[in-house]
C-alpha cells in the first residue's frame, strides 16, 4: 500500500491495481527456524501493517521485555491458539505491493504438520522452504520439500535464514545449496530458488542485504513480486465441470461452472460426459456491467462462466465438458497418493464418499501398496492408514469418474473422501498414472546409489553433465512479434554472433519445420497450435543435448507462448518480443502480405484480421525501428550471458 | 490473463453455485452493509441470467439505521430478491439494549440468538456470509464451509481440511454449514470491486454532516437509540462509517470522502484496520472467539 492523495492519483491507482496478478505461497519450516519472523518482516517492510495494529503489536513487543517491535508477533495469533490446544490447519493472511496480490497460508509447525502443510501447499503457487542457517538440511526440510512436491507446487523457494548468525558467510550458503539441490533432484523438483536472508534484521527480505555483497540475485519480495505463474494451470486440455444448470425459461439453457483447465472459444466442438455426445459452444456468458450481452469470446482456466450448446445434451451437475479429441480417462478404477487426515484411521471396510470436482460417489479402498515413511522418504509396508500418513493406494468407485492424473492437471487429479458416517473429510489424495512411477515423488530409497535414480526417460549423461561440458547452459530464445517485424533478420543475426562466440546454436525457423516434420499441418487454428507444439517440442530436445536454440514464429497469442515456456521450461525460456510497430511493419510489408491482407486474399493475418497479444514481461523487448541489427544483437548478447 | 479480481470474483461465483447444489436450503445472510453489497452482486452474476436460487435472510435487531433499512427494502426489490426479515421480537419486546446489558449480552440476544432462530424455524441448512478473514485475527483460519453443530456452535476440532476447491457441505440433520463465498477478499478489495461494478451501497458509507457526539476518539451517531451521557453536546461533524452495525454501537469517522474513489484514497492514507470503528470489539480482547464458538459469525 502506497500513499495517495489526489483523484487522479487515486484512478490511476485503481487502474494499475485492477490489471495486478496474485500470488499464492504457502510457508514451511521447523519450530524456531524463523518463520514467524520472517512473515512479520515480510508484512511490516513491504508495509502491510496498519498502524493501530503496530502500536498494539508493539505495546505486546513492550510487554514482553523487548525494546524493539517482536517481528514474531504478527502472526501471534496462532501460536497463543496453539498453546490453547486449539487446532489450526492454516491461517490465511492477505497483503500487496503495487506490483502483485497475496495470499499466503501460513501453516504452523507442529505435529500435525504434515496434514496442515499438505491443506496449504494444495493452491499454493511458490512454497517457501525455511532453513536455519546454522543448521542446515535437517529431516524437517526433506520432509517439507517431498510435501510441497507431491502437492505438485510448481516451484520451491529456499530461503536460508539467519545468516547474521553465521557471519554473513557465503559459503554457509553455497554449501546449504548443493545439499538441498542434490536431494531436490530426487524428488523431481525442478524450480528451486535460493535467498540468503536474515529475518531478524531484514536482509534480503524487502531491502537488499549490504552484509551480503556477494549475493546479486533478488530479495524475497522481489521474487514473489516477479515470479511467473501464469503458465501454471494447464491451458491445454479443456475441462469444464458442470456446477449446475441455469434454466430460467424455455428457450435458455446454460452450463454454469468453473473451468478446471484449458481455453474454449465459441464455435468449438465440444463432448460432454458421460453421455459421449457431442456439439458445439453457442455462447459463452458472463453478466458484465460494462459488457451489455454478458458475453465472452472465450474463458480460460479458473474463470467460472456459464456455456450454452448448439444442441439439447443431456447434461447435468456432475457431467464434464471436454474436447472430442481430448478426453479424460472415464473409469471406476484407479490408483493415487492418499495423505490421511483423520484422527481414525483408514477402514477397509467403509464405503467413503468421493468428492472428485463436482462429483460425488462412493468409493471403496481395495489395495494399500504401500506408506511413505516421510521422514526417510523411503517406502514401508502398506495397511490402514493413520493420521498424517500418506499412501498409495487403488480404489474402486461405484460410478464412473473423469480422470486425468495429478500430475498432468492439478486441476482435476485431485480429491476428498468422506466419512459416510460423520461426514468428515477424512483425506486428499492425488490421482497417479497407473504405470508411472512415483520416483519423482518419492525420491525412492535415498540409500539407492544415484543411478538407480534417474528417470527412465534419461540415459547416462545428464543435462547438467553437459552444460559443464560445454561451459554453455542452452537455452530457447522465442522471438515473437508480427509479420516484419524483424524476428528473422535479427535471428539470423543473433544466431551467427553466438555460433562465432562458439556457442552450440541452432535457428529454427517456419520454414525448415513446415516442410518437413509438420508437413501434415495447415494453417487452421488447431493446426496452427500444433505447430507451435512441435517446435518447442523440438527445441526442448535442442537443449537437452546441450544446444541452444532460436525460434522465431509469430506466435501471437499468450497461450501459444505460455503453452511453449511450459514444455521448453520456465528457467530455459527466454522470451524475446519484436516490439515493431504495426504501422511500421506494414510499411515494411517485404513480402506484400499485408496488402494482401488489406484486401482480403489472406485470411485471419496477423495484425489485420486476427489479434496479436504483446507480451506484458518479456525477458527482452526489441524495437528494431529504432535501433540497427548490431545493436538489438548486443542486446540479445547481454541476456545471453 | 486473468486478474486478481476476475480470480476473486471466479472463485466467489464457483462457491456460491456448489451451495446452491449441494444443499437442500440454503439461505444468504443480508446485513446490508458493503459487503453483503457484493455478495449479493455476486450471487446475481453466479445464476445470471436466472434469477437468484436462494432467499436473503436479514437478522434485524431493531437498532440498525434508518437509511439501512430503505436501502435494503429498495435494492432487494430492485433486483428481484426474496427477502425474509427476522428478529429476536421478544428481546425486542423486553426493551434489550446495549447499554443496560453491555454490548456481548446484547449481540447474544438480538444477533446470535436471533440467527439461531431464524436459520432453525426455516430450517436452513446453509447459511451464506460476508465475512472475510482479513477482518479480523480470529477469522484467519476460518474455512470457506464452516461447519456448525445442532446447536449452530463452531466447534473448532470439527472443522473439515479444505484443499485445493473441493468443497465438503455434508451434514447430518440438524447440522449446517456456515459459507463465506468472499473469504479471500480484502477491505480494499471489497472497494475496489464495488468502483469498478458500479454497486450500490448504502450512503452511510459516504462523508456527510452528521449530528454526533466525540466521545473520546469516538464520533457517536445521535438518533433515537443513541444514549447521549450527563454533559456530553452533540455537534454537526463531516463524517462518515466504515462498517454499518447497530446504531448505538458503531462509531463514525472524521471524513470528507463522498465518492467510493475517495474512500479508496483515504484507505490508502488513513492506515487503520477497519475494525478499530466498531466499539463492539472493544469489549474484551479475544471477543470474537467467544461470540463465534456461540453461533455468531
Ligand atoms: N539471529 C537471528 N534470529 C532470528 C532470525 N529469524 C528469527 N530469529 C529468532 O529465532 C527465534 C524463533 O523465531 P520465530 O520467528 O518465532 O520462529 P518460528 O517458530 O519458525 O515461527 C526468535 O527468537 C527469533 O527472534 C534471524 O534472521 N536471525
């Protein structure tokens, strides 16, 4: 929160704050690692206290026989319900900075940790990690990382706290580091960030650390500030659970829910199940003060939206929508990490009710394979479950459900079940494929030698073995922008400047990929996706064998891009926006397109007759208007670095 | 992209659509104030373009404003709601009041008994809130389905784990869920969402000059119920209120915003929770515990 004065500040404000995205994070840590304080710096440096709550605070802080305010003591709320024998799974708490929104789920650290974590990491976005400094790795941050990863947070964040207790030193850190990363790499993670801070004294928590001149990366806020997440739901398989149905007169019967995952546009065929059948979207509608048809052209991932059909389905609370080509399995039996959370244990014998999505059903539990001993992260024999224990297990429905596994859709892997008795969530589990192997999740046993370790996808050589190889971490460089804009020019420019750096690079261009790999695509929507799908499929392998890579393809929506960062990978992607000017490029036009276009002999042309979505944070944005080929290469070189 | 709010508004919309399907009754709490404002905005996009599928319940203790009760009548009707009014009529009868009982004893007779009641004679199985849980410490934990007993008592060992969206409104007769579709909304949320969907809220909320009495740091309304103390004066101060409740019990604000811009704006300078407004919390410290493990919000 920042101050404002004037109305026209106050507009601005609120224009600038409604285009703001949020953040989700939980927190982790042992008792006395400095959580508390570190939320309690977090929220008084980014200034997200009020005051009469900081004089009351610091009245406490008084009370207490300190003479300066008790960071811990924002948070208070849950350690005096604690010692009160009160159980708290989470407290969710809300602060902001003009850059982003938060909701954190702070989650203390007690015996029921395992269940309050797992409740808080479900929706997060970034779990942080706390370590003491002094102390190192210790069974508590194991067995928080293999939580936060079998929730399926797509990123980790480290933060090592109390380095003003162990000098500042740097290689505390770094050492603390190549611990946590060796074990990360077990568990699959494949986000982990790592920042010094010192909550205490607020280094590296809002205010850069001057005590750590070493340390060049960002600070804690900077980080949660910046860090990309909209590429986290899964934009490509359209799941549409149907809440409910909205039938206020003959001639009007809409679906009302929430997109699961993925786009739908008006237009598109649809399949609904479990009736098989298939139509298309009529509308798609929203009521809109400022829109008076109240309707959309399409609705993505975590948008609730109510869709009307060309055709009287039979469709109800429960069905799902999906795409004819992209079907979840339909299926009563299935397998899934089940953590429990009940003070009685898992009975073999009840009939639980299943909450999957909007679906309900009963369930019965016919197999537990076996429990994960959490403080080992190794396997132990199954049986019934008990609080706080997580399982694999097989369970059998008496009706059919929609499933995707967990690990494809956070959005529809998951579920409750349900005491029939009490009606008590009783636990969480997360759908597996029933072939895959939970390694990643499991680390399996840590005494395994590594080798035994690795995924069966990857041979010998791992990437990072190459990376040292080469002196070279390959990247993709996806170049975006409209047609002239300059992305070919200055690739091929970009591409010769590192290959005579010796650089291992390659251009991958329309061209090349169209006649041959994608010679069976045309140019629809559909085709045109796919294509974008195989080129990063493509320089995802690039990378993986060491070799960087450029693509340059107008690429005009942000799903096209987001859906290419998630399979090259958030760390490898580097979006590159040729930010030219339509005016301009059209003035270019060297291939006379756009006056094609103009007169309408080329369809759905960028610029003319289809959108194009400018990137909002592209890692480089390059007018080549204003600048000459040397210098937007020197550009891309710098970022290269 | 999706927006904060868009996100907020998604999920608020997602929750009131499993209460309308997985309950037999449920009801939506109306106390009239801002944010029962965008609950019900909100109720109105989540079934658009049917028509709300629930009825609105308003817990009346006969001490709320004159302009609360013309704007609920007003808006209601204006969008086509099913209002039902209840009130404690035999406390009301007794002459219960703030100042002979103390502030608990009287929310204990007029709110929480009368909420009791009224959910019990229409048997509503859910009851829908605006509560938020950056309002106040004690509702930082509080579940999105907050599960009451028989005797509509929040019992903390009971409350169900809420993960990912997946929402449990199971209950046995007789018991009830509790649900606060805006839990994740903040203060300046709530203001921000009303500025850009244009609701209406009730004109309490912008600055005027009112008649009232400083008492301390307090401003104190004077109206019929307000009890003016041996050698206190009242006097016309530019004000407005921060949080509507009873009359007798919420304080007003030194302030000269008449536009929700403005409010916004002195949100942004004024720094104070909004709680610190009502004296009702004021009482003892961990009030609100007690009040809610009674069946209060
Ligand atoms: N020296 C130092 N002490 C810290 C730091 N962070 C927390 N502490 C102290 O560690 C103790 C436990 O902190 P607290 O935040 O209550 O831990 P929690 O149990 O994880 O919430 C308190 O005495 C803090 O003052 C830090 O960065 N440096």
């Amino acid at each position: 929160m920042q101050e404002q004065n004037s109305d026209h500040s106050i507009i601005k404000f609120l224009e600038d704050s409604a285009k703001c995205s949020m953040l989700r994070f939980s927190t982790a840590g042992s008792v006395d690692d400095g959580k508390s304080t570190l939320i309690g710096r977090l929220l008084h440096d980014s200034k997200n206290i009020y005051e009469d709550q900081l004089d009351s605070l610091m009245k406490r802080s008084v009370k207490r026989g300190k003479e300066s305010l008790e960071l811990a003591l924002v948070t208070d709320g849950l350690k005096a319900e604690q010692e009160q024998g009160i159980t708290i799974d989470v407290a969710y708490r809300y602060f902001s900075t003009p850059k982003r929104k938060f909701i954190l789920a702070d989650t203390p650290g007690h015996e029921q940790y395992t269940r309050n974590m797992a409740t808080g990491a479900s929706t997060a976005d970034v779990t942080i990690i706390l370590i003491d400094a002094r102390k190192g790795i210790v069974t508590q941050t194991r067995r928080h990382s293999f939580i936060a990863s079998l929730m399926g947070v797509p990123r980790l964040l480290v933060a090592v706290n109390k380095m003003d207790m162990v000098d500042y030193a740097e290689d505390v850190f770094v050492q603390i580091k190549k611990d946590y990363m060796a074990f990360a790499e077990k568990l699959g993670i494949r986000d982990v960030r790592f920042i010094p801070v010192s909550a205490l004294e607020g280094d590296n928590i809002v205010t850069p650390s001057k005590k750590m001149p070493w340390y060049h990366g960002e600070t804690l806020i900077e980080y949660l500030e910046n860090v990309y997440n909209q590429a986290d739901a899964n934009l490509v398989d359209f799941r549409f659970p149907v809440q409910c149905i909205i039938n206020p007169s003959a001639n009007f019967r809409g679906y009302a829910g929430m997109l699961s995952s993925g786009v739908i546009r008006v237009g598109e065929d649809v399949l609904a199940l479990p009736s098989m059948k298939k139509s298309k979207v009529k509308t798609i509608e929203l009521h809109s003060v400022l829109n008076k048809d109240h309707q959309l052209s399409e609705a993505r991932a975590n948008q609730s939206v109510v869709i009307t059909l060309e055709d009287q389905l039979d469709v109800g609370r429960g069905s799902m929508l999906v795409r004819p080509g992209n079907a979840p399995k339909v299926e009563t039996n299935f397998e899934a990490m089940v953590i429990w959370m009940s003070e009685q244990p898992l009975d073999i014998n009840k009939k639980y009710f299943i909450r999957h999505t909007v679906n309900e059903a009963r369930v019965l539990i016919t197999e537990v394979k076996y429990k994960i001993d959490i403080n080992a992260l190794s396997r132990k024999p199954g049986g019934a479950l008990e609080l706080n224990e997580i399982g694999r297990m097989s369970l059998q429905s008496t009706a059919p459900l929609f499933l995707d596994s967990y690990q494809a859709n956070r959005g529809t892997g998951n579920f409750i079940l349900i005491d029939p008795e009490n009606f008590a969530t009783v636990a969480a589990g997360m759908i597996m494929d029933r072939s895959s192997q939970d390694l990643e999740l499991l680390g399996a046993d840590s005494e395994k030698p590594r080798s035994q370790n690795l995924h069966h996808e990857s041979g010998l050589i791992e990437r990072s073995d190459r990376e040292q190889k080469f002196g070279h971490v390959a990247r993709t460089y996806w170049f975006t922008g409209l047609s002239g804009s300059g992305k070919s020019t200055i690739a091929k420019a970009f591409e010769k400047k590192l290959f005579e750096n010796n650089r291992p690079v390659y251009l991958l261009d329309g061209d090349n990929l169209r006649t041959g790999l994608n010679k069976d695509l045309g140019f629809s929507a559909k085709d045109r996706q796919e294509n974008l799908r195989r080129v990063a499929e493509v320089a995802k392998l690039f990378n993986e064998a060491g070799v960087s890579v450029i693509c340059a393809f107008i690429s005009p929506t942000v799903e096209d891009r987001e859906q290419a960062r998630k399979i090259i990978g958030d760390s490898c992607f580097i979006e590159v926006y040729l930010s030219t000017s339509l005016e301009i490029c059209e003035k270019r036009d060297p291939h006379l397109l756009y006056q094609k276009a103009r007169q309408g002999e080329i369809k759905n042309f960028t610029g003319i007759s289809a959108p194009y979505e400018a990137p909002k944070n592209p890692d480089v944005a390059i007018d080549t208007n204003a600048l000459s080929i040397q210098e937007c290469v020197a550009q891309l070189l710098r970022i290269s670095k | 992209m999706i927006t904060y709010l868009q996100q907020l508004e998604s999920e608020s919309i997602y929750i009131m659509r499993e209460v309308a399907a997985q309950f037999e009754r449920p009801v939506m709490l109306y106390s009239v104030g801002k944010d029962s404002s965008v609950l019900l905005h909100l109720a109105k996009k989540a079934f658009y373009p049917g028509k709300i599928p629930f009825p609105l319940m308003h817990i009346d203790t006969g001490f709320k404003f004159p302009e609360m009760y013309a704007f609920r009548d007003e808006y209601t009707k204006s969008i086509g709601a099913e209002l039902l009014v209840y009130r404690n009529e035999k406390a009301i009868a007794n002459n219960t009041n703030p100042y002979d009982l103390g502030t608990q004893q009287c929310c204990g007779q007029l709110k929480t008994k009368a909420l009791l009641d009224g959910l019990k004679k229409y048997n509503f199985d859910a009851a829908m809130g605006g509560a938020r849980r950056d309002e106040e410490r004690s509702r930082a934990k509080e579940r999105v389905f907050s599960f009451r007993d028989r005797f509509g008592q929040w019992e903390p060992r009971s409350q169900r784990p809420e993960l990912w969206n997946l929402y449990n409104g199971k209950v046995a007769q007789g018991e009830s869920i509790r649900v606060f579709p805006i839990s994740n909304w903040t203060e300046l949320d709530v203001w921000h969402y009303i500025h850009l969907e244009q609701i209406p809220i009730v004109p309490l909320y912008f600055a005027k000059k009112r008649e009232v009495v400083v008492r301390g740091e307090q401003l104190i309304p004077v109206n019929q119920a307000a009890k003016v103390f041996p050698g206190e004066k009242s006097e016309e101060v530019l004000c407005r209120f921060r949080t509507l409740g009873c009359s007798p019990c919420t304080g007003a604000v030194r302030s000269e915003a008449t536009s929700v811009e403005d409010i916004i704006a002195e949100m942004m300078t004024t720094r104070t929770s909004e709680r610190a407004t009502r004296i009702i919390d004021h009482d003892r410290d961990g009030s609100m515990e007690m009040k809610k493990r009674e069946g209060y919000f």
